[in-house]
C-alpha cells in the first residue's frame, strides 16, 4: 500500500552506483524523518504502456496532433521538437513515465518529491491542480546543458522550465551556481551539496591512507558518459593527449559507466578504456593514480565525483567549467584551457598530500523547510 508521502525520481535509490543514484541516495537519507514511498521510473511497476512506447519509434505525427489540442497537461509534447534530436526522446519517455505514474494515483497523496521538473511535468501540473505541497530535487537545471536543446530554442526551453520550479513550493539544489540563479529570479532554495554516504565515505577515506604508501603510476580520465556533457568533454581529453607531445610519457586510464564505448574512439597505447568496474577495482586505481582529469564545456548541477575525489586524496585536475561549486578548494588543479592541461597536470603529480577540508552539510534547515510544509491532513480529491 503506497503512503500518502512520495518522492517521484528518475534514478535508483543506490550509493554506489553512479552520481545521479548517488545523490537520490543521500536525498532518502534526508526523508527518513518522514513515512514516505520511494518511486522511480526505474521501476516497472510503473513503466509506460506498450501502447505509449510506440510513439517513441514514430512520434511526428501523434506530435503534430497533440500540438493543435492547447491541453496544458500534453505541454511537453509540444516542446518535443525544440530539445537536441540526441536529447528529446529521453525526455518524451520520462514524460510520459510521469503522465502513468499521475494515472496510477487513485487519491491524491498527501505530499509528493519530484526530481528536476522540467522531466516530470505531468506531475508538477498534477500537484499544482490538486493544492499538494511538492518539493523540487534538481540535480541540474536541464536546459542549460546546450548538448541538449537545439540552440536557436534553449531560451524558450529554460523559461519553460524556470515556469515548473515556480509551481513547486520547495527547490533543493545541488549546485552553488544554480542556487544564486534561482535567488535571483526570486526563488529561495535550499542548497544541499553531495557528500558520500557513510559507508562510501569510509571506503574512500580507506583510499586516502593507501595513497600515502603507494607510487603513483597513471592518470584517471573517470565519469559516467550517459550524461553529454561528460561523453563530449572526454571525447576532448582523448584528442588532445592523443596529439599533443606534452603527454607523450603519460598513461591514462578511462573508467566509468558507459565509458566502453570510448573504446573504439581512438587507438593509442598510452590509453586503456576499462569502462565501468567494480569499487574494489576502481579503488585500486585510486589508490595510485597521479590525478583524475575531469573536463566538461557545457553542464549543469555540479558533479559528484569530484567530493568523492577529495575525500579519497586523488588530485582533481579539472577545467573551470567542470569545477563548478568547488572552485578553489584544497586538491583542485583547474585549468581555463587545454594549454594549461600540462602544467596542472606535473603539478598534481607533485602533490602527494592535500587536507580534506570536506564535510557532511548541515540538513536542519531543509528538514525544517520540509517538515513546515507536511500537512497534517491529505488534501480533499475535489480540490
């Protein structure tokens, strides 16, 4: 029997698996204060219909209809057309794991979690129209990830989306940049930053005490390429070492899920694509890797490999747009440009010893915010 308390997430609820599960773990964590019911579209207790699915094959034509209907609820579809053709059917098909999830509902609950809403709109329309108090987890603000908006719409697609986090009453983010944006456009978010869970948190702390002992031998090229902008800011790592001289004595090794698909990507000996592997092998690695690179052009939220990183003693070296929300800390070698790619590098590689300045944030206040916004009653079915 599902509670009357939901949280309606895209990723699994999972702490060593990649960022996205990451942090659904650490915000479960938070909601244990509360009775509540952990949903995700990863569960096929709530996948679409074989009948929906079909539109993912074809959807121009059933597009094109829903488009002259004006039904606020279908909003999403219309929009279909405006996101990047690598981007729009993950996000019709989200869309539409929502707009089933709203159908399974056969009363209102009494609160509902929802991550990012620009994925789950029918679920954000749903608690506006029936007065439910919904709290907006947003890992990233989508639309400013240009890999995944045609260009010539991403100011009508952000807008839209700056549309659905107004209608929620509670925004938790991850990123101090989009913690600042959404003050200024009158919101007033809780910023909540990834720290590993405990047990991860020992495991990497364990990495640390290794480090002291072992001689560095390669470089990590470490992230999960299902998010775009990481497979692309990869993809920009490989060519340049892979041509310029100034890494021709380097190593690298490229881990982390979906990352096998790098293999075929270039053939250099200098570089070994292991893919996705297990924690005792990736603490391995840690354990004797000179720094990890990390570069990304475009992105959103802020990334959780890199406190996981810190925490684990392994140098950060890392471009100025990746570094988002931890710009200046203790392990971070950043770099504006390729040409400064070397240099941060060697000076990575000197350095045997950084203090982990890292803690776990403070959550009273977000508790505080939550726990004001439970209602002591569900709402009626006719409001």
């Amino acid at each position: 029997m599902i509670r009357q308390i939901i949280y309606f997430s895209r990723f699994h609820n999972n702490p060593s698996s990649h960022g996205g599960d990451k942090r659904a773990a650490q915000l479960c964590d938070i909601l244990n204060l509360l009775e509540y019911d952990f949903v995700s579209t990863c569960d096929s207790s709530f996948d679409i219909s074989a009948e929906l699915n079909k539109l993912l094959l074809s959807p121009s034509g059933y597009f094109q209809k829903k488009r002259s209907t004006h039904n606020k609820n279908e909003v999403t579809y219309s929009k279909y057309f405006l996101w990047s053709e690598d981007f729009r059917n993950h996000l019709l098909y989200l869309h539409l794991q929502a707009k089933c999830f709203v159908e399974s509902l056969k009363n209102p609950p009494k609160m509902l979690f929802v991550d990012d809403p620009v994925f789950f709109a029918p679920v954000v329309l749903y608690a506006k129209s029936k007065g439910i108090p919904l709290v907006a987890f947003c890992h990233n603000i989508e639309t400013l990830s240009r890999e995944q908006v045609d260009p010539s719409t991403q100011r009508e697609l952000f807008a839209y989306e700056i549309e659905l986090i107004s209608k929620c009453d509670l925004v938790v983010t991850i990123s101090q940049e989009e913690t600042y944006l959404l003050r200024n456009f009158g919101f007033d978010p809780v910023y909540l930053p990834y720290f590993p869970s405990p047990q991860t948190n020992r495991r990497l702390e364990a990495i640390r005490e290794i480090r002291d002992a072992t001689i560095k031998t390669n470089y990590l090229i470490l992230g999960t390429v299902y998010n775009m902008p990481t497979l692309e800011g990869m993809k920009r790592v490989l060519d340049t070492i892979s041509t310029d001289k100034a890494f021709t004595d380097d190593s690298f090794i490229v881990v982390g899920y979906g990352t096998e698909q790098l293999s075929s990507y270039l053939n250099d000996p200098r570089v070994e694509v292991r893919g996705a592997v297990p924690d005792a092998e990736l603490d391995d690695l840690m354990a004797v890797a000179k720094g990890c690179i990390v570069y990304q052009d475009t992105g959103s939220g802020a990334l959780t490999k890199i406190p996981e990183l810190l925490v684990a003693g392994v140098p950060v070296i890392i471009n100025s747009h990746a570094a988002r929300s931890y710009h200046n800390l203790p392990g971070i070698f950043e770099f504006e440009y390729f040409d400064g790619l070397a240099t941060q590098m060697e000076l990575a590689s000197n350095c045997n010893v950084f203090k982990h300045i890292l803690t776990p944030p403070d959550t009273t206040a977000l508790k505080k915010r939550i726990i004001d916004l439970t209602p002591s009653n569900p709402p009626s079915p006719g409001v």
